[in-house]
DNA sequence: GCTCCCGCCTGCCGCTACGTCAGGGTCAAG
DNA sequence: CTTGACCCTGACGTAGCGGCAGGCGGGAGC
C-alpha cells in the first residue's frame, strides 16, 4: 500500500534520481512523508507514475506531461484510449522507416541510386511531426545490437560479391523460366520467388511472406525496380510480382 | 549535387542548429566550404547524415553514433541491416505496450485492479534496456493528439455509464444465448462477438478482427478476466473465446 | 545497547543535444 | 545599389536527468 523511493524506481524501471526530479519539479510528489522526512508512494501515486512514464515514453516533454495528468475532464480510460492512438501511430511510423530500409536495401542491390528526397521522406515526410529523440539508451548493451554487430562484421567484400553472383544466377533462372512459359503460378516461377525470399533471410533481414510481397508490389510500384527487372527481360517485373504473391498465398 | 545548410536541413527534416551542431562536434562535416566561408555538402555527406538520422531515431547517443558511422567495416549494406534489426526491436516492444494498454482498458472496464507490478511490467522488464527518450517532440502539434483530445473531452461520466450498461445489457445477452444451447460458433455467438468487437472500436480504439482474437485469448489466459465471465455464467469465458475465434474466421 | 550497513535525504555540479538570440557578412533579384 | 533571404560564429539557456558528497535513519545481529 505504501512504498518508498526504492520501491517505486525499482518496480517502475526508472531511477531514484528520476523520482527525486519529479518530485522536485512537481511532476509527481509522493502522497506524504514518513516522520524521518521519507517519500512514501501510495498505490494512487503508482498509478500517476505509470501515466508519467507512458506519455515519457512518447515523447512528450515532462512539463506537457504535468499537464496532461492534471487534466481534470480525462480519467483514466481517457488516457489509455489516448496513449493506444499515439502508441498506433508511432508503430505506424516506425513501419514507414522499415519499409523505406527494405526498399534502401534492394535498391543497393541493384545497385539503384537514390535521390536525396527519397532518402529523407520519411523524415521530412512528418504527417505528424516526429523525430522522436527515444532517449539516449543502452542499445550498446541489448542482444540485438550485438547480434547485429557480429553479423554486420561477418561480412566482408567477398560475401558481397556471392551475393551479386547469386542474384545474378537467380536472375537467369528467372529469365529462363519466363522465357520456357513456365506459368507465374506454377511450381518452377514459385520455387523462384521462394528463393528471393529466402535468400533475403538468409544474407539481410528475416523476410516473412508478407514482407515478400510488400516486395514485390514495390518492384511494380517504383519505376526503377520495374526497370531493372524489364531490362532483364520483358515481362519479368509481372512475372516476378505474380509468382511471389502466389508463392505466398500457397505456403499460407 | 551541392547543398547549403538550408537546404540540406529542409530536405532531412532538421534544423540549421542541428547541422551546426553535428559540425562543431564532428559528426558530420560538410566535405567543403565556398569561399565566403559558407557550408557545402555533397551527396556522401547526405548519405551520411540519413545514417546518423537513423541511429538518432533509434535512440543512440550521438558520441556512439560517431563510432558506427566511421567504423571501416560497416558497409552500406551492413548499417541498413542492422537498422532493420534495430527498428523491428522496436516494433515489438511498443506492440507490447499496445497490448499492455489493451489490457488495462479492459480491466478498467470491467473493474478488475491490477497489481503495480503488472502496471510496470511492459517499462521494468525490458528484455533490451529501453526506455527511448524517443525525443520531446511537437507532438502537442499533431493532429492524432488533437483528435485524442477531443475524443477524450468527449466522454464524460454520462457516456461512462452508458458503456456499463451496454457492456451488462451485451452480458446478459451472452449468457442467455449460453444456456440457450446455441453453438458458440452459430450465428447468434458469433454476432453477439461481433457486437463486442464494434462496442470496443466505437467507444476505445479501432478494435481489428486480429486484436480481438488477442483479447479474447487474454480472456482466457489471465485468471481474473476468466473470473469475471465465469462469474456471469460458468462456461462463459471459453464460450466467448470460442465465439470470438468464430467470429473472426468467418468475416476474414 | 551498540554497531553495521543499506537506504534515504538534500544540495550541487555535470552532461547531452540542441534552441535561441546577437552581431555581422553574402548573394541574387529588382 | 539596396533589400531581403540566407549564411557565419560565438555565447548563453534549457531539459532531464546522472552522479557524487555529506549526513541522518533503521533494523538485524552481537
């Protein structure tokens, strides 16, 4: 019922210092004092901590966040119904910048430039204003950083160039089974598409079929990946798009 | 193929301090100046400040940042890579905060407490330390906040009430339909999870087929929401789980 | 009752990543 | 040749804590 600062930072995640600052500022005093002069933290006051640290988490400046807690019209449902919507478009953002790495990644493959423009888009794109900062953090520390460090360093100039000899076989296969009449939905086009996803696994970033055919409306959408893929041969962007869609839709 | 700050900050999304300040510390210096004295960047500095933007978006401090872009053994290929680890890292943790919101609001809803634990257990618990600044942000500016604020000025203890009465006029509904002997995936479960699907989006958030089969297996996996269906009726909580995955299936 | 050690307290200084002037040159258009 | 938009370099200010110093409190064990 009662807890003291230790408690709290500990159960919360955050600092005693960070409690000592909210308090300090006002953001978050605890509900009263022990004779010693002791913070204690009643379960209300948990409650406004976690408020705190949700809308912290989204950014907002500590001041805002004053503010917004002490509205007096928003109740509790109030807030967790706001916090899902900044949460919602938050992940919808991060997605965009995923989606514009996936699409920086098979340009370098292709060895397609990019302009400026598209380069910053998602971040001078802002439908709302982002930018984010997502606070320092230990991602020096987390698994996947250091997973990612040793995979990253894994590979060297040899590996890049197996990966370009194999796009290229891969590309002639493509071709060749265009040019057979293979069908775009028949097992030799499908057995294709399998393998440009799985190839992307394996050498950049887990694809799951629904990534692939993100992909693949992409080599459709953007003119540039159509030409690469047309300059191969005529027809081979649709082929290309309708062989992973069907791929994907079997393996479903 | 040259830029001026200005410009270079228009196109990136940042300001004119910023590129000063990447400057002064060394991060990212224009590759030359014009005779005046002005700052000209090329498109290697823009290909190096989308890095840098990236890795800030992510949450690493700048001095770190330093150290990833100059590293010798980080090709292109390897920083888009690590990137998209990074950011999928992210993804997921705020999709459990997503979920962790989900919960509360039902718990909210239907009157169950929860433990501070369990209120901190999305920000104590990081798997990888986070806790993102994620950057002040304008987010006061942004139009999803305003309508979230709007939305939420809405509600008053009038339209509280309401949602208590529908949600126990739908409860004696289902438990009707329960003892009634109707299947839980025949029509009248099945639209009376419907219901329950469409009272969520109208009066909380956009409720997804995909989201709701999530609660409903929530229903079933924390005790105390077990609790409350089968106190309306014993057998209610599977029965709806039930319903719910009907429901889902067949409008999909 | 005494001693430890851990936890709490209040300053206070430091740090990052810029924001925000101030004071002054520059450049292209009219 | 002036005007306004843009550039420069300091220099100080701010937010959100981190971290340390110096000192009190409290309960577990002797």
């Amino acid at each position: 019922m009662a807890y003291t600062v230790g408690q709290v930072a500990r159960v919360a995640g955050v600092t005693v210092r960070t409690l000592h600052h909210y308090d300090e500022i006002g953001l978050l005093s605890p509900s009263g004092r022990t004779s010693a002069g002791y913070r204690r933290y009643d379960d209300a006051d948990l409650q406004r901590l976690q408020l705190v640290l949700y809308y912290r988490e989204l950014g907002f400046p500590l001041e805002e966040i004053a503010a917004i807690v002490a509205d007096p019209a928003a109740d509790p449902a109030a807030h967790l119904r706001r916090q899902h919507e900044l949460l919602t478009v938050r992940i919808k953002r991060l997605q965009e910048m995923v989606t514009a790495i996936e699409f920086a990644m098979e340009a370098s493959k292709l060895n397609i430039q990019l302009t400026p423009e598209e380069r910053f888009e998602v971040f001078g794109d802002f439908t709302p204003e982002e930018h984010e900062a997502e606070a320092e953090q230990r991602w020096g520390d987390t698994d996947a950083y250091r997973e990612s460090n040793r995979r990253a360093s894994r590979y060297g100039k040899e590996d890049w160039l197996r990966i370009k000899a194999e796009t290229e076989d891969w590309g002639r296969r493509i071709v060749a089974a265009l040019a057979s009449g293979a069908p775009a939905d028949g097992p030799e086009a499908m057995d294709l598409a399998e393998e440009h996803r799985q190839s992307i696994s394996r050498w950049f970033y887990e694809c799951s079929y629904e990534t692939h055919t993100g992909l693949a409306d992409m080599y459709l959408a953007d003119e540039r990946f159509t030409a690469y893929y047309e300059n191969l041969a005529p027809g081979l962007a649709a082929y290309l798009n309708e062989a992973i869609h069907a791929n994907a839709i079997s393996r479903a």
